[in-house]
C-alpha cells in the first residue's frame, strides 16, 4: 500500500493523498509547483485485497481501485485498524453484530464451571488427599452401603463395568504414547507452530501466498486466542492497547497464585500448629504437586504471552506506529510507560520463565538424576554385553524360565526347574 505527501511550494504545506484514484495524483492547486513524494508500505497479513505490484498496476489500467481499498472491516494506516463495529480475533476482523449477551454469558457460564473444576483437580486435589498424618475411612465400603440401602447395586455394577472397559481401551494408549514419545513430539509441534505463527507480526517481509497461509493456519491452531474464544473481542477493542496488555500480562500472575494457595494453606497451619513453617505432615505431597502444576503452567502459556509481550517493541518505523495497533505510537521511540511496563515483562516471562524453570529442575535435581539414569544405563548395557557374550544358549533360556531373582516365587521356580533336571532323586545334578 502507498501513501503520497504533496508538498506545495509556496505554503509548505502538505497533503497526503491514499493511492488508489489516479486522477488525484496529477493535480496541483493552480499557481503552484508541487513535490510529489511516495513511501510504500506493507500492509499485514489479510489486511489488503492484493499486496503484490502486478495487482496494483493491473487496477491502475482498468481504471478501477479494488486492489487499492483495505479488505473487509479495515481502515486507517496500512489497512490495519479494524472498523467500528469491528473487532480483531487471530488476525482477522469480525464483526460485532452477530455475538449476543446471551451467547457470552452462557459462554462465561461455561468457562467459569471448567476453569473450577480443572482448578480443584489442578491444585486442591493434592490437599484433599489422605496423608501420613490422616485416619483413612473405608469410603468404598460406605459407599457400597449407601447403594444396596437405596436399590442401586445393578446400576451401579454396570456403571462400574463401564468404567473399566473405558480404562481397558484408553490405558493400552496412553502406555504406547508414554513409550514412544508421542507426547513429547506434541508439545515440540505445538511450539513450533507457536513460533512459526508470530513470523508475520515479527518481521515485515512480503511472505508468498502459500506460506502466508500456512502462517494464518498456525496462528489459529497455536496461539491460546482467548479474547476470541470466549467471544469478548469486540469488548478488547474497546480498551486501549496498554489495557490489553495489563489483561494479558497479570492473567497468568493471577492463575499462579490461585495454583499456590493449597500451599500457602499448608505453611500457615504449620506455622499455626508447629511453629514452624514446613511442618504440616502434608507439605511435600502439596508442594510437589504445586511445582508439577507450575511447571505445565509455564510451558502452556510462555510461548503466547513472550510473544504478546515482545510484539510492544515492532514498530512500523516510517510510520512510527505500533504493528500490533496502529492507534499506538511505538513505544520504544516515544519511551513512556508502556515502553516501561513492556521492558518488566520481557524480564518476567521470555527471560524469566526459561530462568525459573531452569532452578526449579536444578533444586529438585533433575540433572543429577538424569545423569545417574545414564549412568545406569550404561552399565547395564555393559552387563547385557557381558551376558550375551559369556551365557551359552541353554543358560539363557533358564534365566528367562526363572526370571529375577528378586521376582516373588522366584525359589519356587528353581526348584521346581532343579526336580525336572535331578531325575534319580539324589539331590544333585545328573552327568
């Protein structure tokens, strides 16, 4: 998209002209001179019909302007600002017409009753449990009480019956995806395309179609796009962009401390009771479960809110406008308080994450036991080399019939091997 400046020569003023009727290009005020000055932009990704020059000069000779124009519900500067009535939801404009009240309600509703229950589960299921300290009741006895009192034995049979065919079919799947990684590969995938996917907002290269739509797909897939999901876009842009920044920035602050209060439980009753801040005989069980929660917490959200927060420093230069919203002066160049608070986050979340996470693994010693695991490892590798080089045919076979020695019925099954081999009954091994 281009933008000429018309400067006037005797009035040094000027007047900025949008490219797209080339009827207004050639005129000047009469008695004038005129200094015609052009600088080219690059609209965003989906923000202009056509961004490539053969498109322009094509509606230049039919005398049209379509590919000068924003595309649907965009305006201002490069195309993109969205509209009023127009909110921007993954990179795209929507309307704001179609989303009712009640819709959004019902919505929050939804949401609110999950993010509870994932809360109890997440972080007070670890308190709730029985612990060292703890009498535990017989609850499935009470239970089977309470429904052969009310009539639901048969009911609750099959139910049960139910259940177990559910693990039965789900547990051969989660043991092949622990075992061969596929989890792990998921996580990996899921951060490449969270990555990927900001490529467009982090640098401004005219992309080819084809990776200019894989890069909207990824955004879509990867990117944790709550304003849109939860149908409150149109409300964001309403706010201004240090607002969203707040709402985006303190959300995960807020979701950390809700995980620590079972914690934060535990060490007051123990100070309480004890006198003594780690007594609680349930402090290690919720504690661990706390850093287990946080650690998941952390790599979720790191990726999605680095990037929200790094996005405060690209500015469109020659415009000296913010890319993420084109209403904001850029920060850096203006140096006030969103270039400030922005500066805290980088230290908060793309610096502080990697950091915390790297002490919580060192403090709970993770590198020395993955290097005691391949430790381990190598050695009994060197035990099976030895095995394989030194153990006949024969040998190998009974070592499997009888097994490890630590194996309960372990004695049983060598005697029983040591009968079949002493056919005379005398107690040793025949020649």
């Amino acid at each position: 998209r281009a933008e000429f400046r018309r400067v006037h020569g005797h009035r040094r003023d000027e007047e900025r002209l949008e490219l797209g009727n080339p009827g207004i290009i050639g005129e000047c005020p009469e008695g004038t001179h005129c200094r015609l000055k052009a600088t080219i932009h690059i609209c965003p990704l989906g923000a202009c019909p056509g961004q490539t020059y053969q498109e322009y000069y094509d509606s230049l000779l039919e005398g049209t302007d379509a590919y000068a124009q924003c595309a649907n519900g965009r305006q201002g500067p490069v195309c993109a600002i969205c509209k009023p009535g127009w909110a921007l939801s993954s990179g795209v404009c929507t309307g704001c017409e179609g989303t009712s009240d009640g819709v959004r309600i019902f919505v929050f509703t939804v949401a609110g009753i999950a993010a509870l229950i994932v809360w109890y589960f997440a972080s007070w299921s670890a308190f709730v449990a029985p612990g060292p300290g703890d009498i535990v009741v017989d609850k499935e006895s009470l239970m089977d009480k309470a429904i052969l009192e009310f009539g639901l034995k048969l009911k609750a049979d099959k139910f049960k019956a139910q259940i177990e065919m559910v693990k039965m079919k789900v547990q051969p799947v989660m043991e092949w995806a622990k075992d061969t990684g596929v989890t792990e590969c998921v996580k990996i995938t899921l951060s490449f395309y969270q990555i990927v996917a900001s490529f467009p907002q982090m640098y401004s290269i005219p992309w080819p179609d084809l990776i200019s739509g894989m890069f909207s797909d990824s955004s879509s897939f990867a990117y944790l796009d709550l304003m849109g999901s939860l149908g409150i876009s149109c409300m964001a842009d309403a706010m201004e962009y240090f607002g969203v920044q707040i709402v985006f920035t303190m959300f995960p602050l807020g979701v950390i401390l809700m995980l620590f209060m079972p914690s934060a439980v535990v060490l007051t009753l123990g100070k309480m009771r004890e006198n003594d801040w780690f007594a609680h005989y349930k402090y290690p069980q919720v504690i661990r479960n706390f850093f287990n929660m946080l650690m998941l917490w952390l790599f979720i959200i790191y990726p999605t809110v680095s990037v929200i927060v790094l996005k405060t420093f690209n500015c469109d230069s020659p415009l000296e406008l913010l890319r993420e919203d084109y209403r904001v002066v850029c920060p850096w160049m203006a140096l006030d308080p969103l270039f400030m608070y922005a500066s805290v986050f980088v230290l908060i979340y793309p610096i502080g994450i990697p950091a915390i996470s790297f002490v919580i693994l060192w403090a709970h010693g993770i590198p020395r036991i993955a290097k005691s695991k391949m430790y381990t490892a190598a050695v009994e590798s060197l035990i099976a080399q030895f095995r394989k080089n030194t153990t006949s045919q024969e040998g190998a076979i009974i070592g499997r019939l009888v097994g490890n020695p630590n194996d309960p019925g372990f004695h049983e099954k060598v005697e029983e091997l040591f009968a079949q081999i002493d056919t005379d009954g005398g107690g040793s091994l025949d020649a």
